[in-house]
C-alpha cells in the first residue's frame, strides 16, 4: 500500500464561499500514481470545511452560504465576545473538515454532478490550506 501526502494552498475573496477544488484534487491523485483507493482532504482551520457538492448551477454554492447564514447567523453566540466569529466556528463544525472520496482506475469516483469545495466560513483569507493524503495502490 502506498502513501502520498501534500498541500492545496488557496486565497478566498468572501467572508463566506464555496471554493472548487476540484481540479486540484483530481492532480493530486493523478500525481500520486495510486489507481485504487481513497483521497481524503481536511482543510486546516476551525472555521473552514469541506464538502462535496453539486457542480453543474453556480447558484449551489450561494444556498449553501444562504442556508447556514439563516440556521446560524451572526453575533448571536458567546464565542462572538472573544473574536466575534461564532457562527463561523458552528457552521464548520456543523459540515466538517474532511471528505474521503473513493480513487477508482486512477480518478476520483465523484458522480457526474459532484465536485469537492473548499468552504470558507471566515474570510476573506490570503491563505488556506488543505491537507491531501491518497491512500491506495
């Protein structure tokens, strides 16, 4: 069983976005060389996620920040007295900081209308990080 571990580094513009990483991921495990197995992404940061979503209507990713600015809003939680991100903290919470998604011939198993994202809860930030580890052979 082989082991490859690596780094996606991006900015984000928005307080809250959904980020395609899509791509990038997809050269992580071209570049690895594992054609059965599994990508797991964890984005670093508590007020950062990922998630994978639908791909094909933009509009996707803005009801995704819609929804979670309507269940957790803004300056409504004790944490917002220390650095005034509460909701940003629950909302990563609530979707997670990981995804593992299936390696099969060489690409990642997504369906046709799914993508990986980068949720940003917290920005905008001059840099994220997401940590890659493909497992497989």
């Amino acid at each position: 069983m082989k082991i490859v571990t690596d780094t996606i580094t991006l900015a984000t513009s928005q307080v809250r976005e959904l980020v395609d990483i899509t791509a990038e991921a997809r050269r992580r495990v071209s570049d690895a060389g594992i054609s059965d197995g599994v990508l797991c992404l964890y984005a670093h940061g508590a007020t950062a996620a990922i998630m994978v979503q639908e791909n094909a209507d933009p509009n996707i990713g803005k009801d995704v920040v819609t929804c979670l600015e309507k269940l957790i809003p803004d300056g409504a939680w004790l944490h917002d007295r220390v650095d005034g991100n509460g909701a940003a903290h629950i909302q990563a919470g609530l979707i997670g900081p990981s995804e593992t998604i299936p390696v099969r011939a060489g690409r990642l198993d997504l369906s046709t209308w799914q993508n990986v994202f980068f949720c940003e809860l917290d920005g905008p930030r001059t840099q994220r990080i997401v940590k890659v580890t493909v497992i497989g052979e």
